[in-house]
C-alpha cells in the first residue's frame, strides 16, 4: 500500500512549495520529490533559491532556509491524471486551510495545473496571480516533472523570478 508523505510545513515561511502529489518513488522513500526524473532540487539550486543542491532525503533541511513543501492531494500516483475531482476538491480545501494556518508570505504551485485545480480558474500565467485566494501570495511556476516539454532555462528563469520577488518581501 502506497503512503502519503509527510508535509514540511511551520508558520511563517517565505515560501510553501505545492506539487500535485507523491509520486510512487516518493511515497516508497517518504520524501518530496524523489523521483530521479524530477528536476525541483536542480531547479531550485540553479536559481538560486538554494545554496546548493540538495536530495530529496534532504527535503525536510528547507524548513532552515525558510520552505515548506505539500501537495494538493497526498495519494501517491504514477502520473497527475490519476487523480480524481472529488480528490482535487478535498485538497484544495485542506491546502487553504493549510496556507490561512501556517501563513507562509508566498505560495510557490508547482505545476500551473496545481495552481488551475486549487483556484478553480480556467488560465494562469506564470508567477504572481493578481488576485490571491488567500492570505499569502500566490506565484505559479512550470512543473519540475521530466515530462515537461519547456526549455530547463526557462523553468529557471521563472523560479529566479520568485527568488527575486522573496528578496522583495
């Protein structure tokens, strides 16, 4: 039986990362991002949102730099499209609970999906929403799975874009 994993989340942070879900690799060694094809902890290290970079087992030493990690529904699955209406419904509503609870500064969405699913919106742009439903800003950025199609220099131009707008906040 496959397990959610555990989030990594304290009040006040700077950013609260969301994905989709666990992946099966995840769930198997209990940490975020775990699937060797992911490239979150490339990315974050390339703009320069961390000092180094680090591995998933490593995922819960963000808290230190200031963030979190979730996911907007916790049953792991290969791949988001097994994800359920009912289950994107239940997750949005747990994950605002989660950001009006812990009130990170900016929710950093994982995914536009991610994003489109918790605000119910048809379209997003990449980075800061307008029109935040909650309490903290919201900033959208492309999805770290090996299946993206974008260019890695463009995904890290987006999250260098976040990294800036921390050091604004």
């Amino acid at each position: 039986m496959l397990k959610p994993i555990p989030d990594h989340i304290i009040d006040g942070l700077k950013v609260l990362f969301v994905g989709f879900n666990p992946s099966i690799r995840s769930s198997e060694t209990g940490h975020h991002f775990a699937n060797p094809n992911n490239r979150f902890w490339t990315i974050l290290y390339q703009s320069n949102l961390t000092p180094r970079k680090f591995q998933s087992e490593e995922d819960k030493e963000l808290l230190e730099l200031g963030y979190g990690l979730t996911n907007i529904v916790a049953r792991p699955t290969k791949e988001a499209a097994e994800i359920t209406k009912e289950e994107y419904e239940q997750g949005r509503i747990t994950l605002l609970k989660k950001i009006n609870t812990y009130k990170p500064v900016i929710v950093c969405f994982v995914g536009k999906g991610v994003y489109l699913q918790y605000s119910k919106k048809r379209k997003a742009s990449w980075g800061v929403q307008p029109d935040s439903i909650s309490s903290s800003i919201e900033f959208v950025a492309p999805s770290s799975s090996g299946l993206v199609r974008m260019k890695m220099t463009e995904i890290v131009g987006i999250y260098q874009e976040l990294h800036k707008f921390i050091d604004r906040n």
